[in-house]
C-alpha cells in the first residue's frame, strides 16, 4: 500500500544519547515501514520506571542513540509491505512485549512472552518518545474507542502486568487479595481486583493513602508503620494473594505469614534485592512466590476492554513531548500521582 504523502519530513524525537547520558530533543526523518511492520503516529506514551533501564544503559547490548517508551499509543499511518490484518487509521497501542522470533521452544508452545529473542520498544528498537514509531505488527493491540490515548497508555504496561498477574494467580471471587504498595502498579491492581470481585486489602506505608485505597476499591487499609501487615492479613483468616507491586524486597518479605494456606505471593515490583524467606515459611502452609511479567498484546487487549467494561482507569499526570526530561525526573522523584504520561 502506498505511503499517505504528508507536509513535512521532520519529526520531533526524545533520544538517549549514550547511556547515563541526558536527554536530548532532536529532528529526524520521519521513518518508513518495512515488511512485517507499520508506522504510528504517537498520541501518548506513558514513562515507566523499566526506562530507567534505557536511560542508564542497565540492559545488556543496548544500542544508541535509543528513543525510550514502552506505554505507546496512537493511530496507524503507514502499512509496511504483507501487513493486512491492520488498517491505516486504526487505534493501536504497543507495550513491553515488542516482539517475538516465533521459533525458540518458548514462542513454539505459545509462551511469547518468554521469547529466547523478545524484543522490547525503547530498547530492542525506538519506542514511542517520538511522534512517529515503528513497530513490527507483533507487538500491537487494538485500543477501544472508548479509551483516550492518555489513559491507554499507562494499562498497556502498569495495567496489563497487575490485570494478567491477578486473573493468573489461582484467587476466586470473595477470597481475600492483598494489594502491596498504593503506587504507580498498586492503585491499578487495587481496581482491578475489586472490580474481579475479591475482598481487597491494600497494604501501604503510612495513613496518607488510606482514603484512595478505599475509593479505588479496597475493602480495608492496612497502614505498615503502624502494625506488621503479615499480622493484620492473618487475622482476617490470611491472603489467598498477596499481589507485590511495591519495588520493595523487604516489605514483599514481610507479607509473606499473611498468606493463607496454599497463598500466592505475586510479585511484579521489580526490584534487584533479594526477597528474604525461609523453607519452613513455604512448607508450612504450602506457599508459594511466583513472579509475573506483563503479557502480550492479546493481553494487553484483555486488559484494555476490561478496563472498557468496568471503569477502570489510571491516574495520570501528562507532559508535553517537549517536557520528557522534566516528565521523567517527576516519575523517579516518586511523587506522581500515579503514571506520567508525555502527549504529542
């Protein structure tokens, strides 16, 4: 299919220019598809902290210049050569999972999302800190009318990981879900597991985000400066899941006795510490930690009509494209409330 002809060239990109490096607002030709992919036109693109790993060149064989971003949304505007199953003008949304070989043993049984060779937007190619991407027709999922881009953005990365984490953590309506940490990840699950019909705690540091974690949909707060967690979830009889999205090994350590017999520590805050837990903590109780990465896009396409149907949405703060270095400061500095989203 031809290439709709535009006005101009020229596009804005925000590149990393070198790892740890600042970042730079540069002009580039503005790409054409190849075979196997398409071109969007970026509406929103949310910034995780996973772009740290970008940004400081944490992830290995990491090439620059590097446009960062995962959390993508936008509209297709240009189809590569084969691509038929998509449309120019198409809402679309890229997320973590950027691409699979489909030949490792993994991508063969069906499990993508552990690809020998996955690739990742904003690390294994440009990501969505720019107004025009590329990306291989593998790692798009269609986004619902009814969602605008801002609030797409944020559920392809932060909403996918706690939606899939949950609906695969074994938890039935009525059992009792812990939701570690009211965060960027935390304030997602909490609606997510409300709106699945569990009786949510939300486990969070001080009695600040007591009010929010109950209009979220959280049944009780359960404040850990004030009373060791483990100990409030046993006495509502224990967690059947306690899903981890604090960023925090130690305080994913200290839930562990609230677990119910036969819990499910889920975790999805990723953090490089070590989670402290002895055998006997497992064997009594027959418990189990389990972690969980996000999904692929018919994932992420699950997770956007659930949010569709039942209303959930992510707090968000945005940005100009212009402003990244300022939007990614505000996302490190951890106080957003919740996801920073850049809009072009």
């Amino acid at each position: 299919m031809a290439t709709t002809q535009r006005s101009t060239t020229k596009m804005k990109v925000v590149q990393v220019p070198a790892a740890g490096a600042d970042f730079q607002i540069v002009e580039r030709e503005i790409p054409q598809p190849g075979a196997g992919s398409v071109r969007i036109k970026v509406q929103a693109c949310g910034i995780c902290h996973s772009d740290e790993l970008t940004k400081e060149g944490h992830w290995p064989g990491i090439q620059y210049p590097r446009v960062p971003g995962h959390e993508v949304a936008g509209v297709i505007d240009a189809l590569g050569a084969g691509v038929s199953a998509w449309r120019e003008g198409q809402r679309v949304g890229v997320g973590w999972h950027g691409g699979h070989d489909n030949t490792c043993p993994q991508c063969r049984r069906g499990d993508f999302i552990n690809c020998v060779n996955q690739k990742i937007a904003g690390i294994s190619y440009d990501g969505g800190y720019q107004e025009y991407m590329i990306a291989p027709v593998d790692a798009l999922a269609a986004i619902p009318d009814s969602l605008n881009a801002a609030e797409a953005a944020p559920l392809l990365c932060a909403g996918i990981t706690t939606y899939n984490a949950l609906r695969h953590s074994g938890a039935h309506p009525g059992d009792l879900v812990a939701v570690l940490g009211v965060g960027g990840l935390g304030h997602l699950g909490i609606q997510f597991a409300s709106k699945f019909g569990y009786r949510v705690a939300a486990v969070g540091r001080g009695s600040r985000d007591a009010p929010l974690a109950k209009k979220l949909g959280a049944s009780f707060y359960i404040d850990s400066r004030a009373e060791r967690a483990s100990e409030a979830l046993r006495r509502e009889g224990g967690a059947q899941v306690i899903l981890a999205t604090a960023p925090s090994s130690k305080a994913m350590s200290e839930v562990i006795d609230g677990l119910a017999p036969n819990g499910k520590l889920m975790v999805v805050g990723a953090t490089a510490e070590p989670i402290q837990v002895t055998p006997l903590q497992l064997i009594m109780g027959t418990r189990t930690i389990q972690g969980w990465a996000s999904g692929t896009p018919a994932d992420s396409e699950d997770t956007l009509r659930f949010a569709e149907l039942s209303g959930v949405r992510p707090m968000i703060e945005t940005y100009p494209l212009e402003k990244a270095a300022e939007a990614y400061a505000r996302m490190q500095s951890g106080q957003a409330e919740f996801r920073v989203v850049l809009t072009m």
